[in-house]
C-alpha cells in the first residue's frame, strides 16, 4: 500500500490535532484553556494536574512529531526523499498541535514536545544535545519557557555542525527558532518583567 505525500501530510496533521492535554484536562474535569497559563501544553498540565499526568501528556505530544516523520515516508508514492517527507510531516504535526482540527483550528500548544518528537526522527543526536540543553536550564532556573527558547536556539548549531547548513533539517530548525519565539512570546515578556512561573509550582486557577 502507498499513499501520495498530500495523504500523508493530512495524516500526520490529523495525528498532531490530538489534543492529549486538553483530553487530560477534560477527563479530570477541567478545561486547561481556562486553568494555569491557558496553554493545551505538557507544562500546563503539570503546573494543573501533576506530574505523572503532565510526562504522559508530553511523551504523546512528541510521539505526535517523531511517528509520522518515522512511518510515513515509507509508505509514500513519490520522488521526494525520505528526508523531505520526514520534513513535511513534520511540519504538519507541529502545525496540528498548534492548531487542533479537533478544538475547531482554535489555539492549541506551544508545539515544543511535538517538534522535539519531530527532531528526534529527524536528527536525534543534535535534538540530545538541545535536550540536555533545557534539562541544565530547567535545572538551573525552573523555567521551562527559558530552557524551551534556548534549546531551540542551539539546535541549529548543533545541526550545522552534525549535517551541515544546507542540509533542509538545518534550515526546518531555522524557521522552528522562529516559531518558538513566537509562540512564546508572552512568556518572554513575563521572564523580563520577572513574572513568569517556575516549573514545580502549581498554578491558580
């Protein structure tokens, strides 16, 4: 069986619609868009429900990213590499994530676990590296949004190193820096101000 690759690219945008936290918060009784930071994210979930709940929300958000990139490319019809398949649905997880057909296209996560499931199919050394990265800030600071925007950043360093910079996952890695940023860009004017949350903190309602 084959598929053609705009198939696979509602495919994999279909899986990133899931919304796992928003299905957390449901079964729980709460609705995370109006508890916490609002955001249908792993670390909303953590800061609302607790962290058993909060790592299962994150594994499946990035298992969202990384299988589609893995299981798709093979089973497509095309004369793209595998590569650029795993790149394009990549891309549309990440963007089911941020924008569930499930929840009616209205505001999803952040897509951080999501691209780095993406990034662990597509470069998982480099995708390590940026990982260790946000557990040494976390660690450090308590801010997942901080560890989030830097580990973003260092990513395309590592994989101009690892693969070049005209390999195509260095330059999907350049445009996730900036969809980073963006979506967190309320979290970084709460770090200047010195408002935002630290990780471990429950949030009021």
């Amino acid at each position: 069986m084959t598929i053609h690759p705009a198939a696979g690219a509602l495919l994999a945008y279909v899986a990133g619609s899931i919304p796992a936290a928003y299905i957390a918060g449901r079964s729980r009784g709460v609705d995370l868009r109006r508890h916490g930071s609002g955001n249908l994210g792993a670390t909303n979930v953590v800061r609302t429900l607790g962290w058993k709940i909060g790592l299962v929300v994150f594994l499946f958000d990035a298992a969202k990213g990384a299988l589609p990139v893995l299981f798709l490319p093979p089973i497509t019809a095309s004369t793209l590499s595998p590569q650029s398949l795993g790149i394009l649905y990549g891309l549309a997880a990440i963007l089911g994530h941020a924008r569930p057909l499930f929840l009616g296209l209205r505001k999803g996560g952040k897509g951080v676990a999501t691209s780095a499931g993406v990034f662990a199919a597509l470069a998982p050394v480099a995708l390590l590296v940026a990982f260790s990265v946000f557990v040494v800030l976390l660690l450090a600071t308590g801010y997942v949004s901080l560890g989030s925007l830097v580990s973003a950043t260092v990513l395309p360093f590592v994989l101009a190193y690892t693969h070049g910079v005209r390999s195509p996952v260095f330059g999907v890695s350049v445009l996730l820096v900036a969809f980073v940023f963006w979506t967190h860009r309320a979290n970084i004017a709460r770090l200047r101000r010195g408002e935002e949350h630290r990780f471990g903190r429950k949030a009021a309602s």
